[in-house]
C-alpha cells in the first residue's frame, strides 16, 4: 500500500491509474481509528473500483468544540496496518497545513443551506460546512468515480448527496448500513472514550430506537400524529438511563423534512451524551418493515 502526504502526489498518483490504466477508483474517506464499519466500507470499494484509495484526516473544520478535536483518537499505525490487509492500494494521510494552507482561514467554504443547520447541524454549528468543506476537497484532488460513507451518519451522507448533486461533482456516492455490535451499539471512534460503566448503559440508545420504531409501526394509520408522544416516552427512558438527550426525532428519510400525513419513509435520529461522550444513532421507519435488528 502506498502512503501518500502531498495533495500533488495524491492527484497525479490518481490520474496516472485512471488515464493511463482506465481503471475505476473507489474512494474511502475516514478520519481515522478505523473499526469494523470502516472496513465494511473498504470491503465495498473493493468490489465497486479497480483500485481503492482511503483517505485519512482529523479535519479541524468540522470540530465545533477544540477539547474534541484534540481528544480525537489517532491511531495512524494501527490504521495503516488495517488498511494493508484489507487490500487498499493507497492511503492518501495529509497533515493540517497540506489541506489546510492558508491556516484553515479557507477563504472559500461549501454550505449546504437548510439540511446543515438543524439535529447535528443545530448542535453543531458549521460542523456540516467543514464536512461539506473537506469532501469536496477530497473529491477534487482524488476525482473518484465512486466514493462510499456509513448511514450511521446518515445527516452527513444526505448533505454530501446534496452537494453532489448540487454542484454536479461527477461522482457516486454509495451508502452502507450501520455496522453494529453484538448487543445493538453503532460501531464509532467515539466509543472507545466510553467508560466501563458508560459502555454497559450505551447500547440502550439503539434499543431504544428499536422500541419506538416498533410502537410507531403499531399504528402506521396514526403518522404522523402519534410521533411526539413516542419521541417523548423515548426522550424519558433515555434520561432515566442516564443520558442527556441532545435530540431524538422522527424525519423524513429523503430529506430530513418534517413527516407529513401519507409520508411512509421516515428515519429516527438520535444524539445523546452519556458522561461527557455524544453518542449518535438512527433508524430507518418504513411503511410496514421493521428495519432494526436485535
Ligand atoms: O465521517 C467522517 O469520518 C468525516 O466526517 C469525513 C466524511 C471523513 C469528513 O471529514
């Protein structure tokens, strides 16, 4: 696997495969500490390029807190190692001041008005634009003809779509699901800051998805009317299991509107603190599917 730093060397190395061989490239953005989910995702470039580029960035730009961008895990050799067996050909892993030249006073940035502002964006602030930011960065030094993320963010896959289509990037973006662990917690860098006691309560989030998309499938002639009792039952049981609710809301699934009557593809999100780790979660609500799995 070749490692590559410089934004020069990255955009020549994938010109040379894609002029000069004709083939497909598959690109994988992370920011590192890579898990299972992540290799999912590595797993399905192989199969949808010839050749795989992953990327590997703790973007400063889409931190809204700096206590959380330094305590984000680093774990380049691990990473690296990861990334060699599954059969990447090459890591593109730039410092800060490679992508970031003029000290990440970027001059210009990439808004996606409306769908950045509100549930991770509302407790978030900017953190979609630096998202938003950093990929079409990406995707202009790589030029990938197909790039792939997680729906466990499913906010920022909606708001790379979104970019995508808006500023005709000529790329696809495939999604894969959640990858989870045995007892229900959506795979996360994040959860390795959990602590024994917080790790033991955390799978309760996506139990409690689980619950409240069952009872709101109990009565799909009710949607969306019986939603803010559910999300309020829910938003109590979280509280009782000691977290502290960020949000937990019932969306459209297209675009993360408000559901409306005869709407029936819809997705729970939720974001919760346990101590002082925000947990992240969703689940899609479907006409008749129940699409958790326990
Ligand atoms: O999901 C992530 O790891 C990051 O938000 C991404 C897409 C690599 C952009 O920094």
């Amino acid at each position: 696997m070749r490692i590559v730093r410089d934004r020069r060397q990255v955009t020549a190395l994938c010109r040379e495969w894609r002029r000069r061989d004709s083939l497909k490239l598959a690109f994988v953005p992370t920011m590192g500490n890579l898990h299972d989910g992540h290799l999912a995702l590595v797993r399905h470039a192989r199969e949808r390029g010839d050749r795989v580029l992953v990327s590997i960035f703790v973007n400063p730009l889409q931190f809204d807190r700096p206590d959380d961008l330094a305590r984000y895990p680093r774990t380049l050799e691990a990473d690296t190692k990861k990334l060699a067996e599954a059969g990447v050909d090459a890591l593109f892993w730039p410092e800060v001041g490679e992508m970031y030249p003029d000290g990440g006073a970027t001059r210009a940035r990439v808004v996606v008005s409306g769908l950045s502002e509100e549930l991770e964006g509302g407790s978030r602030p900017g953190h979609f634009d630096g998202v938003a930011t950093v990929v079409a960065k990406l995707f202009h030094l790589v030029q990938p003809d197909v790039a792939i993320f997680g729906e466990k963010d499913y906010q920022q896959l909606l708001v790379i779509r979104a970019m995508v289509d808006s500023l005709d990037f000529p790329v696809l973006v495939d999604a894969l699901p959640t990858v989870r662990e045995s007892d229900g917690l959506a795979l996360s860098s994040r959860n390795g800051r959990l602590s024994d006691a917080a790790r033991a309560r955390a799978p309760e989030l996506y139990r409690c998805l689980c619950d409240t998309a069952e009872a709101c499938l109990l009565e799909p002639d009710q949607w969306p009317k019986i939603f803010p009792e559910l999300v309020a039952n829910a938003q109590e049981r979280l509280s009782a299991a000691g977290f502290r609710c960020d949000y937990l809301s019932v969306r459209r699934a297209d675009d993360l509107g408000e559901p409306r009557v005869g709407d029936r593809d819809l997705i729970l999100l939720a974001a919760a603190w346990l101590e002082d780790v925000r947990l992240i979660d969703n689940l899609r609500l479907q006409y008749g599917r129940f699409a958790g799995a326990r």
